[in-house]
C-alpha cells in the first residue's frame, strides 16, 4: 500500500487494518471524521486487554514506504470491539519524499462575520541560503508553499519547517488574543506536488463559539483585520512572544463561560507574568547578603538576651531567608506601574493602579480565605480591571494603535488615549 492510498481510505471511511498495544494480531478499525474530530470503530481479532487506568489504545502501521502511530482514548469496550476519539495520528514517510508545501487546518477560527482572507511573504535564511515561502491564510486553512523544493527528513527542511511552524503558532496565538479563546492547529499535511507526503493530526478543544463581550474586536470586522494585518506585516517571533510572557497573557485571558475564582486568579497570574517576568532588587544581591549575615548575627544576639528559645530564632531567621525577594525587593503594584510606565501608558497607571493593586490582594485573598461577599469590589470588577491592564500591554507590546475594546466599555479606544 501507498501511503497516499492509506491517507485516501482513513478518510473515506474504508476498514484498515491496524496493529494494537491491547491485542495479538491486527484490529479492523473505520474511521469517522466529523468536522475537527476523530472517532475510530474497531473489532479485534482476539480479546482486547489494556490498561483501564489509562483507558488508552495505540494502533500502529508499518511497511517499507510508511509508518503509521495512532493513538485513541477508548470510550465503549466489549469483548472483541472497542470505539473511541482519535487524539493523534502521524503518517511518516520511511523513504526520502519531496516537499513544496505545507497546510494547516486551525481550530478555533470559524468566527462569523470574521471572514479570513490573508497573504504574506517570508524569507528566511539557512546556512547562509535564503528560502522564500509565500503564506495563504483563508477561512480556516493556512498554506505554505516554499520556493525551493526540500526533501522530507534533511537538514534544511528541518529547520525551514520549524520556522514554518513558529509562524503558525504567531498567527494562532494572535487570532487567540482578538477572540480570547483557544487557536490552534489541528491538522498538518506535508504535499508535494498535491500529493499528501505526510500527515499530523492532534485532537482539540478550541470551541468553535466565543463570549463577544469579553473579546477586544467584538464583531468589529475591521478592528479584527487591521490588527491580524498588522500582526503579519511585524514579523513577531515565537521565541520572543514566549520570553515575554505574551503567549503566557494571552492564554490565560482564554474565557471559559465562567465568572469565578480561577478566573480572578488565571488573570492576575497573567498580569504578573506580563509584569514581573524579571525581578528587580532595591540594593545589590551580594550587597544585602553581607547585610543579612550581620544582621541575623545581631538579631540572634540579642534574642538570646531576651530569653527566646533556639529553635524559635532558628524559625525566624529562616523566614528572613525565604522572604529575601521581599525585603530586598519591590511590591507587585511597583512592577506594574513601572511596566505601564515603560510602555508609555502613564494616563491609565494614574487613572487605574490602585484598583488594579485592590485586585491583585482580592486574588491573594482568595488563595488563602476564599471569596467574600463583603469585600468592596465583586470578582466581576476585579476580573474587569486585571483584563484591561493586560489588553492595553498586549497591544502596547505589539506596538498597535488601531482599535479595540475593553471590557465593559462600548467605545473603541487606541493605546495612544493613555500615553
């Protein structure tokens, strides 16, 4: 069998037959695609034996020219049969094949009336060679052709595709942040020529609907493009968005439906990562230390004096040591003036911090005591507050001034408002 062939009767439906981790000989699985889904109906040819713990299967397919690795969290067993949802399938070429282009089947981006319909270009280089691969970005397919024909499994097309996929994950997090919900690839297929090559498949939970009035575009369809547009003429790099903390922010502002605590707490982590992601110390590290030694000398010093017990200044001074950053250190709210300050976002730290700092303790409140109805802001205002502080410094690090909307707020603002 071709692998093209096998590729053609996974998605027709067609039984294929299957080596198992649960079974001697091979299972007889159909396939069923339904959207971004994958179910499997399988029928053994001896009794199913697996680990119920893991209530997982992995199937697999060799030959000469393809391999197969498929991977199914069963949901219904008996006996010689077995049905489940497919949350990986990789087919791997085990020759050496050619390949011009790359698609990506995003989930996440079915976003009526948002209409996908974006191309760019990039180049990159490669041992001092430079490759051109042009991007087409249309509903929820993402093409990449590449210049220069590459094969499957070579130096080159290594790095090429990873760049290729460092550009995916830009884009995906991007739209993530205009619909404040998950984005991601589902589906990657490797062609050359049309043919499919090679083919990646992960399972997702993207949901296919968004809570529009939490989200910074709303339905605002040319907020929504000048900002994916301005997304792909910046070149943004993965490395860089991960390094400061954007691709961290944007997950968390991921909304669920709920209003609750893990909701406050997932924000204001989101808001110190963005802010905080290097820490500051008021004097030098090795400075404070020699202060520190002195100072716990004299401290057990004059304890001892007072009659206190040795085991109770042990206590203490050990937690002068786990408190360093503390005390040689600044207080959340400082970091996050001085990174609304660094962005140029004066007006809102002056108009805003001390209601984000009142969120920031709500949160610290909750780990430790958990909600209370009597506290001076409810979550909804606490959430509200923590959200836009990090909207404004997403957008401020994209270096974007169009429009958007901050929760609760019916107008469009620009960053610009709060220089």
């Amino acid at each position: 069998m071709e692998l093209n062939d096998f590729y053609s009767d996974l998605f027709s439906g067609k039984p294929i037959e299957l080596n198992s981790n649960c079974c001697a000989g091979v299972s007889n699985c159909t396939f069923l695609v339904d959207g971004l889904s994958f179910t499997i109906s399988a029928v053994s040819q001896t009794p199913i034996i697996f680990d119920r713990e893991t209530v997982s299967i992995d199937l697999a397919f060799n030959d000469d020219t393809f391999q197969v690795n498929i991977v199914v969290s069963v949901t219904k067993l008996e006996g010689f049969k077995f049905e489940g949802d497919v949350k990986k399938v990789e087919i791997l070429p085990n020759k050496l094949e050619n390949v011009d282009k790359f698609i990506y089947l995003i989930a996440g981006v079915d976003s009526f009336p948002m209409k996908n319909d974006f191309t760019w270009n990039r180049s990159y280089e490669i041992n001092s060679t430079k490759y051109d691969v042009s991007y087409v970005f249309v509903n929820c397919i993402i093409e990449a052709r590449i210049s220069t024909q590459l094969v499957i499994g070579s130096n080159v097309y290594e790095v090429l595709s990873q760049f290729i996929e460092d550009e995916i994950f830009v884009i995906c997090l991007s739209y993530s942040l205009c619909r404040s919900t998950k984005v991601e690839w589902v589906e990657k297929k490797i062609i050359y020529s049309n043919v499919v090559c090679s083919y990646h498949y992960l399972s997702s939970n993207a949901p296919s609907k968004y809570s529009n009035l939490i989200n910074p575009m709303r339905n605002d369809t040319q907020a929504w493009e000048d900002f994916m547009k301005h997304i792909i003429s910046k070149n943004y790099k993965k490395k860089d968005l991960i390094d400061n903390q954007i691709f961290q922010a944007v997950s968390n502002l991921a909304w669920n439906g709920k209003l609750n605590e893990w909701t406050l707490i997932s924000h204001a982590a989101a808001l110190e990562g963005l802010c905080k992601h290097s820490t500051v110390s008021v004097i030098e590290d090795h400075i404070y230390k020699g202060v520190r030694n002195i100072a716990l000398s004299c401290l057990s010093c004059e304890l001892t004096k007072l009659g206190v017990d040795s085991d109770s200044i042990t206590r203490i001074k050990q937690n002068i040591y786990d408190n360093e950053r503390s005390i040689n250190g600044y207080p959340t709210k400082w970091y996050i003036e001085q990174k609304l300050i660094a962005n140029n976002l004066r007006q809102f730290s002056v108009q805003n911090l001390e209601n984000i700092n009142f969120a920031i303790k709500m949160r610290n409140k909750v780990v430790h005591e958990g909600w209370s109805n009597d506290w001076k802001l409810d979550i909804y205002d606490c959430v509200k507050i923590l959200r836009n502080t990090i909207y404004v410094l997403l957008f401020a690090y994209y270096d974007y001034d169009g429009n958007f909307y901050l929760i609760g707020g019916n107008e469009k603002i620009a960053v610009s408002k709060y220089a």
